[in-house]
C-alpha cells in the first residue's frame, strides 16, 4: 500500500487550468481517470487527511504511485478526452457501464444495391439503417415477419442470394410472398429499393399514409370486382395495424428521445433507459453499476452520458434530439454541447417535470427499481455469495466462528413518540420471519440522540433477560403481510422458547449505539456474542472500544449482507410503528363517548374498515352495527363531525425517523 505523501506533487505546480488527470499504479498501469474545471482544487483534495475520504478514493490513492494530468482549453475537451483516455485504459476504479446483455438491431443495408433487412448485434457500420435496440431478438423477428408480407423486402443472405440468382428460381419467401425475389428479376433494383423506403418509414413511424394508401387501393379492387386483391390488401392492412400493435405508442409522432433512469443506494445504482424513436419505445437497457464516492444523482447523470454515448458517437444516428434524465450534472451545458457535436446537429439534455415525457420517465423509473430488486435477490440467493459474506465477516471482524446467527434491532419514532424497535434475525445469510420480534419501549423517549442509545439499552437488555433466565415467549403471531413476529408482551397461544442467541448482534448506528449494547452484554454477563454498530452515513462498521471503524469494501459480500439485515430491521420497524400509531389515532378519535366502550369501538372499526370510513357512515348505517344503538349511533355522528383534526404544519409530510 502506497503513501500518497510521497507522490504528491508540489501545489504550486498543479495548474488552475481545466483538465484531465490519471492516477498510476506501480506498474504504470492507470487506475483511475477524471476530469476538473480547476485541476489544481481537485487534486489536492485527493491528497487530503486518508481518515477523511470516501473508502473506495482511499483505496484509490493508496493503490497508486504516481498522477499526471494533461492540460486543455475547454470543459467540452476535457470531457471528450477524459472518455477516450476510459475506453482505451480502461481503468478500474472508474465505474464502468456495460451492458447486462448484447441488444439485438434490425439493421437495413442501404449500402448494398439490393438491401438487405436482417438482425444485428455489435457495431454500428456506415451506410447501414439501424432500428433499435430491442429488448429481444424473437420480437424483432414477429414484427419483420408481419411485415414482409406486405413490403417483400429481402431478408436473405448474400449465398442464398447469388445462388437463387445462378439457378434462376427463388427461395421459398419468393414462392409464398413474402419477398419481391429481386434475385431472379421479378422487380429492378429501382422498384426494390423503393420499397425498402416505404418499409423504412414505416418502422420510422410514418405509418398513417401508408395504410391509408393501401384502404384507398383496396376499396378501388372493391370496385371493380376484383375481390381477390381487396382481400389480400385487407390482410396486409391487418398485418400492418398488428405490427404497430408490437411498438406502443407513448409520445407524439416524430418525438426522438432517450429516457434514462437511476434508482439505488449508497453502494449499488440500478440504470435503465428507454429509447423512443418517433414517438415509439424501440428498445430498452440496463446496468446495475457501483455507485462512486458520494455521488450524487447528477453525478451518476454525467457519468454514465460521457461513457454511453462516447460509444454511441461511432455513428451520429445513435444520439437522439433529446436526452431525459433525472437530474442534471453540474456541468450540463458543456454536456449538452458535447451531445450536440457528437451528433451534428443540437440535443436537448433536460429532466422532464410533466406530461407524458414525465409519466414515461415513471415507468422508466419503475423498471429501474425492479431491476434493482431483482438484482438484490439473485445476489442474496446465490449460496456461494453468503458462504462468502459470512467468511468475509468472520475475517473482518475477528470472530472465532462464521456468524451464521445475525441478530439486528432498529428503532422507530416520530419525533420522540410511538416508540418501537424491531428485531430481525438471519440464519446462514437468510431471513428468519419466524423468529423476529418487535417492541414498544417501555421508557420515555424524546426527540434526540441520547434517547436513541437508550432504547437501544432498553431492548437489548430486554432480548438477552429473556435468553439468560430461560424465559419463554409466545409464538409469533401471523401480520396481515404474512409475516410472523409478535410483542415480546404477548401472553396468549401456547409458549415456545425463544431460539438460541445470536453469533453476531448488529444494531443500526455508529459507536454510541454499539457500546450502549455491548455494555447492556456486559452488565448480563453474556460474553459470547459480538456486537457491531452499522452507521447509515458511510457504512462503517463499528466495534464497542474501538476508535476508529471497520471498513468493509463498497463491493464485497459480507457489506451487501449486513446491509440486508439492517435494511430488513428499519423496514420491519417502520411497518410496526406506523401500526402502532394507526390504532392509538383511532382510539382517540372515538375515546370520549357516552356509551362507547372498547367493546364497541373495535367493532364499529371492524365493521368499516377504519375511521375514515366510519366518518363518512350515516347515523343508520352506524346502527347497523351489532351492539350499537339508534341513540349511541348519533353520539358516535355527533362527536365525529366535531372531530375536526389539528396539523401544526398541514404543508409538511410527518417523516418517521429510524435510528
């Protein structure tokens, strides 16, 4: 591991100039490459205290032995350079888009005298006409099928071309339709290539003439009794509206757009584009990339525009008009006007705020999201990712054993009220729904930091009482979700003792939080599990007496897998709280009634469905309830129309807060 002290260079030779800098291993091998407006105030901030910086720009600076950089005049250079010296480096602490899959094109050879239409994978080449991406091969081959029926394109090779052409005799397309078999002369070359137009425009979306042409042809057959032609115009009408059934059509007619979209955490980005071509999705894309230092959304943005369409610049086609996205980068301007000269002619870079561009980007992002859930579950899945998280765990923390009982509590409040904590446990990498518990804080709790280790105190010595004295808890009772977990206070069904303690105790906070359980472990004289803090912020591991935290690599298994644990553990804290503070809302909107006990509340509640239903009930419909009177039914009217609720900040959205 190098010391970046010794290759620092001396401030007063950085320029202040834009420009492009590499960092370089010991073996020359280039690690990273990125660009400044000020050269100078960015590299200096790499060679700042090694404590203070992002853990991967740490491992970065530390794995390199030497920086250079290359001085240019505009930011519109230094990003066009900086995507050069990616692609021909390749260096491994870029992030680094690539596609999950190859995307298949349907690509027309223009260049050729007798064009071809066929579909393609790999680079684009010139003279040829590419549509696409698509999602998949077989629907670029559903759609060209419909559609050579009508146009009689040629889809054959060049052998099968030239052979059909020495033999005088077509291929089986040229015998049933499907091909103008320019190969034995039944159309010029002229009249084939005119019809590669019409099937060009077609799938370019100008689609209305054409068909409205082949109506007006089939009602003139009509007409002169030639009912064999109107019949098989008919069908290559129906043919047609059927191919445009395939590519949905989502913006106005001659709209050319890209629709990028990214969803994800501190470590991982899901990114997903759509590609809209005349108004149509052609095609789709997706990464799931690793997120940089503290990125923020527009810097993922930038990122991955110079990176995409660096590539895409090999032909000017592949750039669209317009480009959506999430969030603009800083430097969007000089973005916009590198777009502009990689396609000639000028792109729009914006974040689309409504309409239609905006519901579609909802979609994208919708897409982006599943796509990121699915990631996340084939990683956690996969059982040679856990055998190597829990390894992974072992070595980093200095277990003794592999812990392959994890144990993780998280605590919910808003604003110091409701109170609850959850406890999520994972056994061999995988949830245990059967053995997780959720908690109501018996102590009082305010709005602060100091009441967070507190409940934190509380539910840990709560947990382990139970487990020293050998206590029994009631089995879990089933959520409306499916899942089980019940109040450690629960006292009904038959008992079941409580599962085994955990290898590893994880609580969701830095240090304060860990050595508040930890020493709550100390006080029970249980020495036989290891406790560790997860802090949101950074990720950073923290053990009980230790200064300085434990960090995990952003990319390995065993940081993946505690943060599953804890994001189960907030998720599973939220659900309870927001249960909580829904049944106490209730009972004070009908606390207070003559003639209303607990008996009856539950039942009106019941009976609806929830106050807000009950609120909207006629003094009938409230007396149809088993138990309440004509006379408690317009008590129950009266007091709920003067139950007029009270928000001291009705602009601002409650936020629940998980510590």
């Amino acid at each position: 591991m190098a010391d970046p002290s010794t290759y620092r260079p001396a401030a007063g030779t950085i320029p202040t100039d834009p420009g492009v800098y590499k960092f370089r291993d010991q073996h020359r091998r280039v690690i990273y490459v990125g660009k400044a407006k000020n050269l100078r105030q960015r590299l200096t901030s790499y060679f700042a205290d090694l404590a203070g910086l992002h853990p991967r720009t740490r491992q970065m600076v530390t794995t390199a032995a030497s920086v250079e950089w290359t001085v240019v005049g505009t930011e519109v250079e230094a990003l066009q350079l900086e995507y050069n010296w990616i692609k021909e480096f390749d260096p491994r602490f870029n992030v680094r888009y690539r596609d999950d899959k190859t995307y298949p094109m349907l690509a027309v050879t223009l260049n050729e005298e007798y064009p071809r239409v066929f579909v393609y994978r790999g680079p684009r080449k010139p003279g040829v006409r590419y549509f696409g991406p698509y999602s998949h091969a077989w629907a670029i081959r559903e759609t060209v099928d419909l559609l050579t029926r009508v146009f009689g394109v040629r889809t054959c090779s060049k052998g099968v071309f030239r052979r059909s052409e020495q033999m005088g005799r077509p291929c089986l397309l040229g015998y049933i339709d499907k091909c103008s078999a320019p190969c034995v002369g039944r159309v010029s070359a002229a009249e084939h290539r005119e019809i590669v137009e019409d099937f060009c425009d077609f799938l370019a979306g100008r689609t209305d003439g054409l068909i409205r042409k082949l109506e007006r042809e089939m009602g003139s057959a009509a007409e002169e009794l030639d009912f064999e032609r109107a019949a098989r115009l008919r069908d290559d009408v129906s043919a047609l509206r059927r191919a445009m059934e395939k590519q949905a059509v989502v913006l106005g007619t001659g709209t050319d757009a890209d629709i990028i979209a990214i969803v994800g955490d501190e470590l991982e980005s899901s990114v997903k584009m759509f590609h809209v071509r005349d108004g149509r999705v052609r095609g789709e894309r997706g990464w799931v990339v690793e997120v940089q230092e503290n990125a923020t959304l527009g810097d993922q943005v930038g990122t991955f525009l110079l990176q995409f369409y660096g590539a895409e610049s090999e032909m000017s086609s592949g750039i669209p008009r317009e480009v959506l996205v999430p969030a603009l980068p800083d430097n969007a301007p000089e973005l916009e006007t590198w777009l502009t000269e990689q396609r000639g002619s000028h792109v729009s870079l914006r974040v689309p705020r409504r309409g239609d561009k905006r519901t579609l980007m909802t979609t994208v992002e919708r897409n982006a999201t599943e796509a990121m859930a699915r990631h996340k579950l084939q990683r956690a899945g996969d059982l040679t990712s856990r055998s190597a998280a829990l390894t992974e765990l072992q070595e980093a923390l200095g277990l003794d054993d592999a812990p392959l009982r994890i144990e993780c509590i998280d605590i919910s409040h808003v604003q110091g009220t409701d109170v609850v904590a959850s406890l999520v446990v994972f056994e061999d990498g995988v949830s245990r729904k059967s053995d997780y518990r959720h908690y109501s804080i018996k102590e009082a709790a305010g709005d602060g930091h100091s009441d967070d280790v507190a409940s934190i105190a509380e539910v840990t010595r709560r947990r382990f009482e139970r487990h020293r004295d050998g206590a029994v808890t009631p089995p879990p009772a089933e959520s409306p979700s499916g899942e089980t977990a019940a109040d450690d206070e629960t006292t009904s069904r038959k008992p079941k003792k409580f599962a085994y303690p955990p290898n590893l105790f994880v609580v969701d906070g830095g240090a304060p939080q860990a050595h508040a359980a930890a020493s709550v472990l100390d006080d029970l004289g249980v020495t036989d599990v290891a406790v560790v803090g997860l802090a949101k912020r950074l990720e950073e591991v923290w053990i009980p007496g230790d200064d300085e935290p434990v960090i995990l690599p952003r990319n390995s298994e065993a940081l993946f897998l505690l943060q599953r644990v804890r994001d189960e553990a907030h998720r599973f804290a939220i659900t309870f709280h927001r249960s909580k503070r829904s049944k106490r809302m209730t009972a004070s909107a009908l606390d207070g009634i003559a003639g209303l006990g607990a008996g009856r509340r539950t039942a009106l509640v019941t009976h609806f469905g929830s106050v807000a239903n009950l609120k909207r009930a006629t003094v009938e419909e409230i007396a149809e309830v088993k138990g309440i009177g004509p006379a408690t039914a317009q008590a129950v009217r009266d007091a709920l129309d003067e139950d007029t609720p009270h928000d001291p900040h009705p602009s601002t959205d409650t936020k629940e807060t998980v510590s």
